[in-house]
C-alpha cells in the first residue's frame, strides 16, 4: 500500500499529525472540554420537531445565507453581552474551525502570514498551514498571560496579515483583558493593516465580559464563537462570528454554496430557544471548574487561572507518565505538550470526584 510519505503532499504537511484527543473507552473521558450535560428532553422534542419540518424540503437546498439562523445568533449575543449586534454582523458555519478557515482563506493565504501566542489554540496553526498561510508563535509570560509589550512587537516584527487572540486561552485557561486586545489592534493596524481574530470559543464561562463590543469602530476585528461548549452542542457543529458586515460579506467569496445543511440550521435554531436552561448549565460548570481548582490547589498541584470549562494543573517531572498513571485510575485528562502540565475539562460533580481521587492516589504513589 502507498504511504503519504510517498504522495505529492505540499512541503508544509510533511511530517505533521491531525488534530486530535484520544477517543478511550473509560469511565470518566475528561480531556476534550465537552458539555458534560445532554440536552434536556424539552429541547430534543423541539429539535425533533424542527428537523421534521425541514426534513419536508430536503429536495430543496438549505437557505444559502442562513438568515433565520443569523438573526437568531445576533439576538443571543445581544441578549447576553448587553452589546447590539445586527444578523448583518454576523456569519456561521460547520463549527468555528469553518469560520477560522473562511477567514484565513480570505485574509491569509499564500505569500501570508498569521500569528499566535502559544500554547494556544493549534487549530489556529493547523488551519493557517491549510491554507498556505504562514504561521508565526508569538510570545507568552510565565503565568501563561500575553504580554502585551512583546506580543505589540512580535506584530511590528513580522507585520502578519492575521492575529489570533483567544481568551479563554486552550489550554491554559487565561483570559485576556480588555485593553491587551486593544493595543494589538492598534499595533496590528499601524503595521500593515490586518485582521484580528479574537477567539471566544469558551467566552460564556469567563467571569469576564465578552470582548464583543470592542467590534464597534474596529472594522478589521473580529470575534469568534462555538455551540459546541456552553451550548453542549459538539456533535452539532456550529460556529460563528460577529465583525463589521463587511467582513462577513468577505468571507462569502470562500464559503462553499449551501455549506449549512437545513438539519444543521433547524437544529440551532431549536438550541437558541433553550438559552436560558443551556446556560443555568454553564453557571454549574463554573462551580465545578472553581472546585477543580481549589481541590488541586489543596492536593499541592501548581493551577492556571482559568476562565474556561477547563483547569491547567501540573506540575509533574513528567506530564505524560501521570497521563498515563490517571487513565490506569480510569480517568482520561488532556496532555496538550505543555512542559510538565495536563488539563481537565470541569464534567458533572460525580465525575470530577472521580478525578480528584485519582489525582490523590497518584500523587501519593509518586510525590513528583
């Protein structure tokens, strides 16, 4: 059989893996920073619903621009941010991993270049090599915090058609304040000018305000977000993004025709009329997460500050072989390659008991 050593793979490919989290079949799967909570049954009932009226037109393309979808998604960002934002403003897609690549295909590309403060993010790298982009790391503090001084002068360096910010950070949890993303933006239109992305991905379990209304009067920033987390929607695969209609009227030029399906749309739409019991869960993982990180702290574990559905914690001689000693105790953690940290998403309490146990048992049997 053909290896893909052997394929007339791009330069840029070779000798990289695909993203991805190992899929174990263990008691307690903590490592993917999914919604631990299925949707109630009011709201299946009304996916149901929604997805047999749909079913009646699949004959029929979906409706290309998603109007009904995007009219709903600007009320939810209006509703919970106090920030107005018009369907105009506002763009979707299959999970924000689309969104990301839409906007690289149209802001980046070859003989391009965007940048990011890692750890981050990988989809960000991964993506902007998909699409011929350049990818540049920029640089982080200690505490994993962007330090706004050397990150401003990483852009006036490399003068980058493309900034990511994510706040939440994945995978360390830290959010980034206010007047961080206001002077990259600065910096990011002195140098060239060029888009900024600011990835809000975990957004509604911050104790911070969104970052969305520094949109207004910032034609080049953008802001990204997902159903997968505080909607527990990760099997449905939505993501979308809120900017200057002009942006979103940009990344229409590399949207492939009829990219939501009508399954995908009905099902969203069903999603938004069930806001207020999604996010009474998110309010729970809040409290789960804090636990977490009070717990950890107590056991003697080194903890990230996290504004996630997810906590950082190490640190161990060897991440990896305390991976691998936690899923022996049937609990399955995230090892991102952070040197010497692992990190675990916030599940339901029985689950993060679980956890806590396991992560005494193993401390106890090898200190370091």
């Amino acid at each position: 059989m053909t290896g893909i050593e052997s394929l007339p793979v791009r330069d840029e490919l070779r000798g990289k893996t695909p993203y991805g989290a190992p899929q174990l079949d263990v008691p307690v799967r903590l490592n993917t920073n999914e919604n631990p909570y299925p949707l109630p049954e009011e709201l299946v009932r009304r996916i149901a619903e929604r997805v047999t009226e749909a079913a009646r037109t699949l004959n029929r393309y979906p409706d290309r621009d998603a109007l009904a979808l995007r009219e709903a998604l600007a009320g939810y960002l209006t509703r919970t941010t106090g920030f107005s934002v018009s369907p105009a403003q506002v763009w979707a897609a299959n999970g924000s991993n689309e969104v990301i690549q839409q906007l690289l295909q149209t802001f980046g590309g070859p003989g391009r270049t965007a940048i990011g403060f890692e750890p981050s993010y990988s989809m960000h790298g991964l993506i902007s090599r998909g699409t011929g982009t350049g990818w540049l790391s920029g640089p982080r503090r200690e505490d994993f915090t962007v330090d706004t001084r050397a990150a401003a002068e990483a852009i006036a360096e490399h003068r980058p058609e493309v900034v990511f910010v994510c706040s939440p950070n994945n995978p360390t949890g830290t959010a980034v304040d206010r007047e961080t993303v206001v002077a990259l933006y600065e910096a990011a239109q002195a140098a060239r000018p060029s888009m900024v992305v600011v990835d809000e991905a975990y957004g509604e379990f911050s104790h911070r305000p969104s970052l969305l209304p520094l949109i207004e009067g910032r034609p080049n920033l953008v802001v990204t977000r997902t159903m997968s987390k505080a909607f527990g929607a990760a099997g449905l695969r939505l993501g979308y993004l809120a900017a200057d209609p002009a942006v979103v009227d940009a990344v229409q030029l590399v949207r492939l025709p009829y990219h939501l399906s009508a399954v995908t749309q009905a099902t969203a739409l069903a999603a938004l009329e069930h806001t207020g019991t999604l996010l009474g869960y998110v309010e729970r993982l809040k409290g789960e997460r804090d636990r977490l990180v009070r717990e950890l702290r107590a056991i003697g574990c080194e903890v990230t500050e996290s504004d996630a559905n997810f906590v950082q914690f190490g640190r161990f001689e060897d991440a990896h072989a305390t991976w691998q000693a936690l899923l022996e105790h049937g609990v399955l953690v995230r090892d991102n390659g952070v040197p010497g940290r692992l990190r675990v998403t916030a599940g339901t309490p029985e689950e993060n008991d679980a956890f806590l146990d396991a992560v005494r048992a193993v401390t106890k049997e090898n200190p370091r």
